[in-house]
C-alpha cells in the first residue's frame, strides 16, 4: 500500500521506528472526511453488515475523500447514503503523498556524532595525524536512489534506509581556518564541552493508499456533508451457546450466549447486532470492485461457518461422534422479553445495545434467559442393516444412536437406550441451532445439541445412554416365494419377515419410551398400535441397486408408557423382494 523514498540513512534500530511511524502518517492535503462504526449486525455464517457514519467538509470542488477502504465488501452490498436516503456515488482510487518522519534517537556510530554535533569545535584523535582542534562543518554521504516495491513498506524501509559502509562517508571539518575532507573511518575519539549524542533522523515517505471519493460537484462546495456508508463483508461471525439448568424439574432454565469472532475490524462503542439464520449471499464469494482487491481474504470468521455446518439442525452426536437423526421444524431463536428483536425475511435480531471489540479479540455476551418444560423420554432408535441378495448384514458399528450396536449370528440385536429431555419453546420465537451445556448446580451432565425448535415446537436433548432400560431386536423368516417379481429381466423372490422390539423397564418409576426401527422393504403391520411411513427405497438399505430399486424404504414408530419392571414386546412384519 505505500511506496517509499528516504533521504538519509537511519541505522538498522531505526529502521522498525520510521515503519511503526507510517502509522500515524498525517491525513491527505485535501478534504479527509471522518469515518464512524455505528452498528455491526453480524450473522452465524461469518458474515457482517458494518454501518458507519461520514462525516465532514467538502473542498473547493465539493469533493471529500474517505481513507479507510473496505478490503473485502461483498459484491453489490456496497452503498452510501444521504441523509434521505438516496444514493450518493462512490469512486475507489489510488493516491499518492510525500511526507518527512522525523525521530529523535542515540547516536550509534561516529557519522550519527560528527553530524549531530555539526558547526560545533571538537576535539578529535585522527589516525594519521593524532590530537586535533577542529570545527565540523558537514558529513558527505552518497543518496540512495527511491525504492518502489508495491506494498511492501516495510520492505521498501529495510532496504532502503541500511546505512552505506563507513569507507564510503567523509567529514568536512574546519582546522586554522582551512577545510580538510577526511574518511569518517580515520577519526577515533571525539570530545567537546557541549557534545550532543543525540541525532533527530528524517526520512521522506511517498506513499501511496487507497482512498473512495465522494464527488458531489461544484454545488455542495465547502459544505458539511453527513453520509451513511454500508456493506457486508466476511471476518466477523457468533456461535450460540446453550447453558440448561433444572432438567430434574417440571420447568428448565435455558440461557443463550453468543460468542463473538472479530476478525474484521475494531469496534468502539458499536450498536451490536446478533443474528439467527443465514443470509442469501448470491455473490458472497465475489468481492465488490470498490475494495480495489482481486478476492476475498480468508478470515477466522469464514473458519467459523464449518462449525455452524456440523451443527446440523436434524442431527444430534453422542460421544463417539455417531449421528443420530431428529426432525424439528426451521425457524430462528426466541427473543427475550429485556431485548429487542426484529425479524425480516426469517432472520431474527438480537439487539445487545453497543460493544467495544478489538479486532483478533473474542467475546461472550449474554443474549437471554427463558423457562421450558421438561419432559423425560428414553428413546431406541433401530436401523437395519444393508440386505443382501439373500440375507440381511448386520454389519453397523457399535454404539451407534439410530443404529444397531452390533451384530449377532441369530439375528439378535442390540442397542443403546439414550436418556433424553423434551423442551417445549414457549416463547414467541424460535430456538436457533448450538451446543447446549446441561448442569445441576456445578455439577455437568451433559453436553450436546440443541436443535432449530419453532415456537411451540419440542426438542430433545440427550444427556446419556440409560443403564436400566434395555431394548433388543430379533427378527425371524415367516415366508419366502420365489420368482414373485420380474424386473428388468431380473426375478426377485418375496421374503416376509417378523421383528420383535422387547423392552425392559428396570426403573422404579414408569418411563415414556419412543421406539423406532427402520428397515428396507415395506412394512405391512405393528403391533401395540405403531406408526407405518413407507417411502420410496434408499440405497442405504441394501448391497446394490437391483434390490433398492423394487423395494420400498419403511420407518415404525412407537411411543408407550412402561411400568416399573415391566417387560413389552412389539411386533412388526414387512415384506422385502432379494434377488
């Protein structure tokens, strides 16, 4: 971003002073208007829309210029306002300026001395001609040529001011009236009453930045203008986090968190906005031609969306990372009753008032708090594994929610029972999608997801697999015709099938139980009145196309009430074509 030319040689020590100095580079000659951050709304995705304020005098043209060009705006999300609204032009150039850093620093070799102490008598130890009285005049150096190289200051300040090699410095120096030019490197030792071993350093700097022009013409010259600039740009992105406390009660207390990734720019006093949903950036990948840059910069805020994606809104994970499917309606999160929230176009507004967040900081803020009731459940979740083109292949990895645990050569399966709570949202919005945090007091239970949840809505939420509750699954053969199909050229033969759920309830106290079993084929019956959906096939049900495409996919669902010790079994047959 700056080129730079320096005109007298700094030592190496200096060289990071005079770059920390581009900092503080004095604004440009022109009309350099002032920029505000007002409000940030930011989005899980990564995504922010930053609104800043514009403020200051045109010049003589009625042109003002705004330093602080956006690197990586979307494309199209770039607009400023007047103060009616309406648009006002923008133009994105680069600019040049020259200006003199000076810093006052030690002197750290005898050229820095003889030149800090010019026109002032000394007294010198010369190599040659030993102990001398003599009035510095001046030190004579070579110039070293302007240095372009792009963007790079820092570069261009290393290479460029790196002192030449004391062979190639000489010292003008006054002694009985007549001037002699010796090599700085013949001096030994220099001392005077009023030695001075400080030396000011000074340094031109061109550099060159990018700027956006506000052009209004002739009109508004010399006049104040107020200006709303806006765009949408990736670096800043929030997670909700969950804290669930009160499970063992009629009623929980949820609490929502946001943690917040500022990777994009400072904020001082920010209206903050946190927002549940995900934007439809058509472009988002684009870069708005006014940031001047050829693509968008990678930032922590674009990491963060991989997170959001894992947290899927129909799944949940136990701790060996299987996933466990569950259907929730789509929404966005509640809002409190102490807070503001708005909602366009299904993302929902979380106004937390304003923020002081430096750019690379992370916060947490508190968004709300709200009650739920509670209801216990223990769910077993079956999958059948793929069927072959004779028998089923039990062959699913152990522990796994949805899945059965592991496979037996009696056709006998076995799966883990999870303990789960049903939240009811009562609030007038809907939950949004994070890692939930379940305590008692101090004490941690569990840690897992809380799903999309409509207002109205329930949710489950895991907290650990039950140790007295058990569930198997064995399934037995009651028929099997052959040649019942032909498809394709191919016969397939009908196979009928039982499967039996039993259930054992080693609580003390009754529990709601949800079962369901999802099989390849159709399901023609369930007893203790379950729940048939047939679908079309899924090639996740058997070992290749042949069978998945003359098959139906079937799911069966049981919700029951088991008494302490009791034992229930449930039935269901289906129907599944092998060829």
């Amino acid at each position: 971003m700056f080129v730079s030319h320096v005109d007298r040689y700094l030592s190496p020590a200096a060289v990071l002073a005079a770059a920390l100095l581009t900092s503080a580079l004095p604004a440009w000659a022109d009309s350099a208007l002032s920029l505000k951050i007002e409000r940030a709304v930011v989005f899980k995705d990564g995504h922010a829309l930053l609104v800043k304020s514009v403020t200051g005098k045109l010049d003589g043209s009625g042109t003002g210029f705004i330093e602080n060009v956006p690197d990586s705006a979307v494309l199209g999300t770039f607009w400023a306002l007047s103060a009616d609204g309406k648009t006002v032009g923008l133009r994105a150039e680069y600019a040049e300026r020259e200006t003199t850093l000076e810093q006052k620093t030690t002197c750290l070799s005898m050229a820095d001395l003889l030149r800090a102490n010019s026109g002032k008598l000394l007294t010198l130890t010369l190599t040659s001609s030993g102990r001398v009285d003599a009035k510095v005049v001046e030190v004579l150096e070579g110039s070293q040529p302007a240095i372009d190289a792009g963007d790079n200051l820092r570069g261009v300040l290393s290479s460029a001011l790196v002192p030449p090699p004391p062979g190639g410095q000489y010292v003008v120096l006054e002694l009985d009236g007549v001037r002699r030019v010796i090599p700085v490197g013949e001096i030994q030792h220099i001392s005077g009453a009023s030695l001075e071993t400080t030396i000011t350093r000074s340094a031109k700097v061109k550099s060159r930045a990018k700027r956006l022009v506000v052009d209004l013409g002739r009109d508004a010259a010399e006049k104040d203008i107020s200006l709303r600039m806006m765009y949408f740009s990736p670096g800043m992105s929030w997670i909700p986090t969950y804290r669930v406390e009160g499970v063992d009660t009629p009623e929980a207390t949820l609490w929502l968190q946001g943690e917040v990734v500022n990777d994009l720019e400072d904020l001082s006093g920010v209206k903050l906005d946190l927002v549940a949903g995900v934007p439809n950036f058509r472009f988002g990948d684009s870069v708005s031609p006014l940031s001047l840059e050829s693509a968008l910069r990678e930032t922590m805020g674009r990491q963060q969306i991989s997170l959001g994606q894992s947290i899927s809104n129909a799944t949940f994970r136990d701790a060996r990372g299987a996933v466990r499917e569950q259907s929730n309606e789509p929404g966005a999160p509640p809002v409190p009753g102490e807070l503001v929230a708005a909602g366009e176009q299904d993302l929902h507004v979380y106004s937390l008032g304003e923020v002081t967040l430096k750019k690379g900081a992370r916060a947490s803020v508190p968004v709300w708090n709200s009650k739920s009731a509670v209801r216990h459940v223990y769910t077993l979740d079956l999958k059948l594994g793929k069927i072959g083109r004779a028998e089923p292949q039990y062959n699913n990895p152990a522990d796994r929610p949805g899945g059965p645990a592991g496979d037996s050569p009696l056709g006998l399966l076995k799966n883990r029972v999870w303990h789960q709570v049903e939240l009811t949202n009562a609030s007038s919005s809907p939950w949004t999608t994070g890692p939930a945090l379940v305590m008692n007091g101090t004490m941690p239970i569990s840690q897992d997801l809380l799903t999309y949840t409509s207002k109205s809505a329930k949710c489950r939420l895991p907290l650990t697999v039950s140790a007295d509750i058990a569930g198997t699954y064995k399934e037995t053969e009651l028929e099997r015709q052959p040649n019942t199909l032909n498809w394709n050229g191919y016969q397939f033969a009908k196979v009928s099938k039982k499967g039996t759920v039993t259930l054992v309830n080693r609580r003390s106290e009754a529990s709601r139980v949800c079962v369901s079993v999802s099989m390849g084929g159709r399901a023609k019956s369930a007893g203790a009145e379950g729940a048939i959906i047939v679908d079309a096939g899924r090639g996740e049900d058997f070992e290749d196309s042949y069978n998945t495409n003359v098959n139906n996919h079937s799911d069966v669902q049981w919700e029951l009430e088991l008494k302490p010790g009791e034992t229930r079994m449930l039935d269901v047959e289906y129907d599944v074509f092998l060829r």
